[in-house]
C-alpha cells in the first residue's frame, strides 16, 4: 500500500478506483463494517477492532482458551503470476499465501476453502496442474481443502481462506512489540524481489543462480511450523510474514505496537546468489529487500533474554534466525542504519496493485 | 451443474473449461484432495468425505460436542449480477448466498471474511456502495464481516467464505432423509426465476408485479433464523437451501440419503404474481421452478409426526412451510406428479455457468 494522503482533499465518490488504491477501498470497507450494534464480543481482532486493522487474519474468541484464526487471500494470474511462473505453481502459491499468514499469528492451520474462477475457453489441462499444485501444498502444510466454490470468470481467479486454531496463550500479533526486544527474521530476504527484476528488466544471471532465485519466486515456502513453534514457546512479543516487503512489515509493527525500530543494512540476511548478482549487475540491494517483499519469512520481536531459545527452535527447524535490530526510538519511526553508517528513515510503502509506479512494478 | 456423462469418453486433458463444465472441475478436485496422508480425522464433511460432497459447507470437529461449519461463494459481476441489479444489491447478495449455505445447515452464523477485486478504470462510487449492501447484509443476519483481501481484477469479484458454529446434534445435512418423511418448502418458489425470464425476454408486466419480483431477485433473504430455530428443535432429518432450482436439490438430497422422492406440482407453493404473470402470458411455470433457482429458501425433509412443530416454528418468524410431497420410491429417484395427474422424472439438471445453453439461461 502507499500513503496517498494528499487524495483525501477531494471526495473520493468522484474518483476512479486507481486513484484511491488499496489503501482507500479498504478504508470504504472499514468504515462501513464498524457500528454494528448486534453482539461482536468474540471478535478479539477483526477489521472493526483497534488492534485487528493492523493483522492480517481476524481472530475469534472460541470460548474455553481457543481461538479461531481466519484470513483470506485472492490472487489473480494477471497480478499475482510473474512471467515464468507454470499453472501448478501457481495452484500452490494460492495455499501458500493463506497458510503464511495463520503461521505469522502461531496458528495451526485446521482446514482451507478455495472459491476458484477460470475462464470457459482455457484449457481444462489447466485446472489439472492448479488442483496438484493446491494439493502439493496442502501436504506440505499438512492441511486439507475441504470445501470450495467453481466460477466462469475473466481471469483465472483463486480465492482462499484458511482457518486456523491457536491456544489463547499462544497468539502472535504485531501490536505487543516492547522497547529493547530484539528484531529479527527467519531466512534469508530479497531473493524473490530480485528474480522479478531480473525477469522483467531481461537481466542475464548463471543457470544455477536462476534456479536458486526462480524456486523462491515461483514455489515459496510458508513458515508454518516453526511459526507454531516458536509460538507454543511463548517467546516473542510480535510476528508477521513479509509479504509486502520488509519496510511496510516493520512499519506495521511500529504502528500497532506503538514502538520505534532501528535496523542495520549490513545484518539482513540474503542469499549468495543474492550478494553476487546484485554485486556483478550493479543492483541496489535495500529497495529490493525493503519495499518488494514475496519473502514469506517471519519477522518477529523477542525479548533479548529469549533469543538464544529462538534459535534453538528455528534451527530444530533447519532455518537460519537473524537479529537485524532492535526496538528502540520514537512510536512508529522505523529506520535503517546504512553500510556508510547514515542512519535513514525506512519508506512507509510497499506493493500497490491499483497504483502504478517504476517503484510498484511487481506481480506477486 | 449439468449431467455431462458422454463427455467421460474423451481425455479430459484435451477439453476446452466449457467442455468439462462446472461439474468436471469439481471432479478434477475432489480427485486431487482425496487420499492425503495426514490426520484428517476432524473433517467430519468436506469435498474429500463421501457424504461431504454432498453439502454446501464442510464441517469440522471441534470436539466438545461443537461443530465448525465453513461455507465459500464468489459472485463475479459477469456471471451473477442480473441486468438491473445495482451495485448495493450485489453487495447483499455476495453475504447472503454464503450465509444461506449457513442456514440450510442449521449453523448460527459467526462472522465472513471477504476477498474481493475491482477492476482500477471503475469509479470508486462502485467500491462504496458493494461495501454498504455488504454492511446492510450483515445488520440484517447479525454476522460481521471480519476481514478480507482487496486486488485489481478484471471483473467485480466478491468471494465470500461464512462461519458458523452448530451443536452436534443440532446439524442439518442432505444425507439423512428417510422414507416416509414428508417433503417441504419455506416461503414461495419461482419468482426470482420468472423476473429473470422477464427481464431477458423483455415481457411487459405491471408495476407493482415488477416491485414485487425484483426484490425477490435482486435482494433475497437467507433464511437463517428459521434455518437455526428448525435445527434447535431437532425435528428435521435433511435440509438444503434451493439456489440452483428446486429440482436439482430434490435430486441431491435423493442421491446424498440414498432415497426417492415424489412431488406434487399444484402443492408448490408460488405468489399470487408468479401465478398471474404465468397464466397472462403463457409461461410455464415448473421449469422456473424446478431448473432455474435463485429462490434461497430451505428445502427440507421432516418425519410426519414433527409437522405441526415445523410450521409453528415456521409461522413463529412469519414465513410459510408448504408440504409439496414425501419421500417414497427407488433410491436417486425424483418424480413430480403433474397437475394432468401425470407422473413425470425431475430432469437431474440445474445451472452451469460453463454450459451454453437455451434451458441454462441465467444470471446469478
């Protein structure tokens, strides 16, 4: 989303759905869905509360310590599919990024549904490939589709909502972020970002590095166990996923947690491919890991007294967990000390399907 | 969904979407979500469960005797907004046909989560007034939307998934209709059929019959109060709500309880418009009633002793519960007998976006 404030001068009935981009149709929603004056106690975090606008799943209180998980994610071959990236790998991103975001909140994800759409003059070869991707997925994450709904549609459309249940105790959020927690990130960040350069701007990298950078593009991984493992452990103070690039989570965090984050260039985390591509083709590094995203790693707050746990699990897991920062600063200020030393604000923007941009150019 | 069975001759791989229809997606599905090795012991229904594939919802176990009912819709503007519904309306109607699937299993609904995508060239009036229908939805069923995930496509996208919670015992299916039962109906059949039937084929009708049935089609009720009270008094051994016409859902009850069923026509209960209408300009009534839908009230089978209670619940929240026949009959068995005294088959056909054809003719 980007910060379009300047649009809100004229009245947003006259203008087109570009101008108030994603940032102002969910403002029309959250609006209109406040107020009910029927009973809405067990919605503990939901569009219409505080600290539910911030999340990306809604959560319902079960009763008896448990409670229900619940967010939805559509993606469109036209927006959400990067050139390369094949029907079946496309059937499993649309698992993916549903399971990522119960992961961020420590859920274990119980089911999912899928109300999917395909245009009538394709190929049914193609629902075959998107059902064994969506199936591939659905056992690595170890969750089923248990229901769904068929469409005639334009675009190839696959919506989805996947429905977790976590223990009471065990919720992560991005609201309860303290001062002095440490920051810190699962993986490594901007290998994605960077194959979509590399694709759009017709780049030409090794074969093996183009292996390596395609599979986090086209099959990536949500973060599912070790998200509920570190949440069963009761360690950290805050999570999401990086989805929507690293800038635009950590603000996020600072917004719902009403805390300030410093972090350091030179401790974010990438891959080797990474380093030696943007190196050799003199690719800015920092635009790609802050402001594209497609990461599907976690990041998190964790009291410092509790990292030397974190990794333990995480590297259970075989995943590597790295402190890039800390929270410390003014609420809501999030920023970068650079490899030179400067120390610069982080951009509050990231990917904007309705707004183009040379910076917005992204589909994922 | 359209009985395609002489398409099995052909590999499916080399079919057009249109080909293989609705219901040969569905197929290609249920096969790749089936035999997964991990625990599924909690999905009680869902498309991998033999008597799931029969119901609108899956439903999870969520052990002490509760239930979890998942049901998911998308509605795209194309396929399902009628010629003369507005932007408002078709908000409504993306709440209400998932909160309907809600009712027909008797499940109190608990909040919806909605995924929806506009094309960036519409004003976004467009996005303000889908967002008021979907509010005035949720006043009227009493369920918040609680999230949702907002993109740019190519047609107005709304997908939809509801929530609901029902007591064990409480839940109504398709699959436990028994013989001698009597078969039911809410309200009255046939007019959202008939005002679409008008409104392609351009008849002339009065105004006040026009008021009447555009409100029947362009702002349908799911019936969910009644739909909970009925499975509260546990009197009820099948339900269903009739969106894809009245006889494709005698024909799924049938094949999901293993029973048959015989109707009566002149005992289907229609509104002093349709009758009138009908009979002025010589429409036929029972392939409305029977093959086009739309009309969102419950269809259900009920023991004769436990008649009398039905229709006081019914009448208790002002809505009529017309007998139209019983069970009886070879198992997948559905017959009608005609007003003539004729007894006829129930064709096992309803609608299918993918499927061009004159009797198929619909929006919605």
């Amino acid at each position: 989303m980007n910060d379009n404030s300047e649009n809100k001068h004229r009245e947003v009935s006259d203008m087109k759905i570009k101008e108030i981009g994603e940032k102002g149709i969910i403002e029309i929603f959250q609006t209109r869905f406040q107020g009910f004056s029927f009973d809405m106690s067990n919605v503990l975090l939901g569009i219409q509360t505080a600290t539910g606008i911030h999340e990306d799943c809604a959560v319902i209180d079960l009763r008896n310590d448990l409670f229900l998980v619940i967010t939805t994610d559509l993606i469109g071959a036209r927006t959400h599919k990067p050139p390369g990236m094949n029907d079946y790998q496309f059937g499993k991103k649309a698992i993916t990024v549903n399971v990522s975001d119960l992961a961020a909140m420590g859920a274990r994800p119980t089911c999912l549904v899928m109300s999917v759409g395909f245009p009538e003059e394709f190929d049914s070869r193609i629902v075959e490939e998107i059902a064994e991707g969506m199936a591939d997925a659905c056992r690595s994450y170890q969750v089923p589709v248990v229901g769904g709904d068929v469409n005639s549609t334009d675009d190839i459309i696959l919506a989805g909502t996947a429905i977790g249940l976590v223990p009471a105790d065990q919720l992560l959020t991005r609201h309860s972020a303290r001062t002095g927690d440490l920051v810190a990130v699962t993986g490594t960040l901007g290998d994605p970002a960077l194959y979509l350069k590399i694709l759009l701007e017709k780049h030409s990298i090794s074969n093996e590095n183009r292996q390596a950078l395609a599979k986090r593009l086209f099959e990536p991984e949500a973060r599912i166990k070790v998200g509920k493992d570190l949440a069963e452990a009761k360690i950290l103070t805050s999570c999401a996923d990086i989805t929507d690039g690293l800038g635009w989570e950590l603000h996020k965090i600072a917004v719902a947690s009403k805390i300030g984050i410093l972090v350091e260039e030179e401790k974010i985390p990438t891959s080797d491919a990474f380093k030696q591509i943007c190196k050799l083709q003199r690719i800015q590094q920092l635009p790609l890991i802050l402001y594209v995203g497609e990461d599907f790693e976690l990041l998190m707050t964790i009291p410092p007294e509790h990292l030397e746990d974190a990794k333990k699990i995480c590297s259970t897991r075989g995943i590597p967990l790295t402190v890039i920062g800390s929270v410390k600063g003014e609420p809501g200020e999030v920023l970068i000390k650079k490899i030179d030393g400067n120390i610069e604000p982080v951009k509050k923007k990231g990917y904007d399907q309705f707004v183009e941009s040379k910076e917005n150019k992204k589909q994922g």
